[in-house]
C-alpha cells in the first residue's frame, strides 16, 4: 500500500478531501473538550468530529486558524432519539440548527447518524442533506450505521433520480467487530468508510494478539489498533482526552504491520461496545 503519513488524504466522489485519521469528540464531557480539542490540534488531528452545543470546542477551533475539516452529524437519532426525529423537515432543522449553533456557514462533511424511522424518512433525510450540499451548507454528506440493506435502498433511489452521492460510510470497525460485508460493499463503490470506536472504548487493549504485535514494533496495543484500521483503508476517528495518549494516537506513521499481523487481528469477531443499528429489519 502507499505509504501513509499524518498530511495523508483521501479524495471522496465529491472531489473534495478527508484526511486519513480524525479526532473524535462523542461523550467527551464539555468541560473537557476545549483542551482535548487544542492537544489534538497541536498533536496534528485536522479533522475533526464536531460536538453539539459545545462553544469551547467551537472557540478553539475558530483560534486556532488551522484548516480543519469539521464534519457534523445531525442532531438525531442518538441511542434516547424517537424514530420521529428522521425525515426532511427535522433533518433541515436540524443542519440549520447545528450550523447556527456552530457559527459556521457550512460543515465539511453531514452524516445521517442512523437508518431508523422507516423508509420514507430515511430518504427524506437524504433529500434535505442533497438540498444542504447544493445550498453550500455542506462540501459532502453519508450516513452512518447504515445496514447493506439500507444502503441498497439508499442507492436505489439514487440511481433513480433521487440525487445527490454517498461520500463516506461511518460504522464502528476494530478487529473485534467484523462489518466486512458492509466494507465491501461501501469499498467497492469508493465510498470513504470511517471507524468510530476503533480503540473498542478501551475494552480490547490487553487482548494478547495486540499485546504480542505492540511488542514487536515497540507500540502500544492502541497504536496498533488504528494503523490496523489504517492498512484496511478505514479513516479511523480514535478519542481520548489524555494529552499522551492524544499524541500517541497520530504517531503511527512511522511503523506498517505485516501481512501476518493483519491476519491475525482478522478475528472475525462481532463484538460490538457500542449499539448496532445495521441489523435493523426496518
């Protein structure tokens, strides 16, 4: 594979880019969010997950003056949000909402958080982030947490007349959590796949196989986690608010595992830490 480094990105179908790693913000407290966002940016994250109602975050980003790619996710349907919060109306509140809240006059990247409230919402959603993206409120948009089967109607309607394109797919992906039909489907179609959780909140990371292959390069089992995710060619999203560990998170470019490596951490395992709406009949 090309050799990656931090200043790496990927061109979506949009023509715009995403850099390869970003920095995840989701259930970091607010008080503690403008300093994790300024280590991150002193770390060299420039992409960057933005968190709702959070004006610390939002200052130091602004500060800052650095080129971030600052991306969103609708303020619906989170694990307490009704099927209800889907469809045009509540997705076109809920961008407009997001960028006053934000102070910005576009996001880089909006994402449907999930694929419930039936099909009729789902691709009202769609409809009002195709409407976004025209409008200039965003640069490009996805879903996340999208099934085969909603990606399929997705692109069905698509190829029908309904507009717009897919530019990145957001899952939770970690060698414990195998989406590889949904990779495949996602890859095939050059669609950016994104990894949330990819450290598995911390549950893995004295798993042998990460032990025994940090070793071997003198890493952490979390810096072997993410590169992991790197070689599968995901943009992995890893969060902390520990300074070190923060910087340790960007600091592997330095080091690529061998074809055995990746083998192993294949587990074929599907052990989600977080929820999993893919397998959602709806």
């Amino acid at each position: 594979m090309a050799k990656l480094t931090l200043q790496t990105k990927h061109r979506l179908q949009s023509g715009h880019e995403i850099p390869v790693i970003g920095y995840g913000v989701y259930m970091i407290p607010s008080s503690a969010t403008e300093k994790a966002t300024l280590e991150a940016l002193n770390a060299g994250f420039r992409h960057v997950r933005r968190l709702s109602n959070n004006v610390p975050q939002r200052e130091t980003m602004r500060k800052s003056h650095l080129p971030i790619l600052i991306r969103s996710l609708p303020d619906l349907l989170h694990d307490e949000d009704p099927p209800g919060s889907m469809g045009y109306e509540a997705t076109k509140r809920a961008i407009n909402s997001s960028l006053r809240e934000a102070s910005q006059e576009y996001f880089d990247l909006i994402l449907i958080h999930a694929p419930y409230g039936g099909k009729e919402a789902r691709l009202g959603s769609w409809d009002a982030l195709v409407e976004a993206q025209k409008a200039g409120q965003t640069k490009a948009i996805g879903v996340s947490n999208y099934g085969i089967h909603h990606l399929e109607e997705l692109e069905s309607y698509i190829q029908s007349g309904g507009g717009g394109q897919i530019d990145v797919g957001q899952y939770e992906l970690h060698p414990w959590l195998d989406h590889s039909d949904i990779v495949e489907w996602l890859q095939k179609r050059n669609i950016i796949v994104e990894a949330y959780s990819p450290l598995a909140h911390g549950s893995r990371l004295r798993e042998p196989v990460l032990v025994s292959i940090g070793k071997k390069y003198g890493k952490t089992p979390a810096q072997v986690m993410i590169r992991w995710s790197l070689q599968m060619g995901f943009v992995p999203l890893p969060k902390s608010v520990t300074p070190q560990r923060i910087r340790e998170n960007v600091e592997v470019f330095d080091f690529e595992l061998d074809e055995e490596d990746m083998k192993l951490l294949q587990t074929g395992e599907y052990s989600p830490t977080d929820w999993d709406p893919t397998v959602d009949s709806d």
